[in-house]
C-alpha cells in the first residue's frame, strides 16, 4: 500500500482521476487498520494514513471537490 501511495504522487494525473484513485486507496488502508486494530500492527496504517492525508493535501492544496469527489479523504 505504501509503494502505491508513492507512485500515486509521483504518477502527476490529473485532479480527477488522482482523487479516485486516492480515495480508493485510502479506503483499502483504513479497512487493512480496521482489521488489525487490537493489534501492534495497526500503528504502521495509522502512520501511513497521517502521510498520505499531509502529502495530499499539500499537493492538491486548495481543490476542493472535482466531479463529485471529496479533495479531503473520509476519516473514518
């Protein structure tokens, strides 16, 4: 999930389709730290989660929606 959060800001695509995809990996990380919750494994989704809500939106600072999508991820 990380290797894919990096080449998601590394890919450059346009707003839309980087939100899509954003929003479905934040899903993905926040279901994987749901499922390990009472677990020390959780702090690594956690961390990562914190990574990716700063390094999006200091990339896509002042968008805030596009074609219906949020520009901030669902927190929970």
């Amino acid at each position: 999930m990380e290797k894919d959060f990096l080449e998601l800001l590394a890919s450059r695509l346009p707003l839309a389709i980087a939100s899509e995809k954003f929003e479905r990996l934040w899903d993905e990380v926040n279901s994987a730290a749901a499922s390990v919750i009472s677990y020390p494994e959780v702090n690594g989704y956690i961390a990562l989660l914190k990574r990716m809500q700063g390094a999006y939106e200091s990339q896509y600072r002042g968008s805030t929606h596009m074609n219906g999508l949020r520009a901030t991820p669902r927190t929970g």
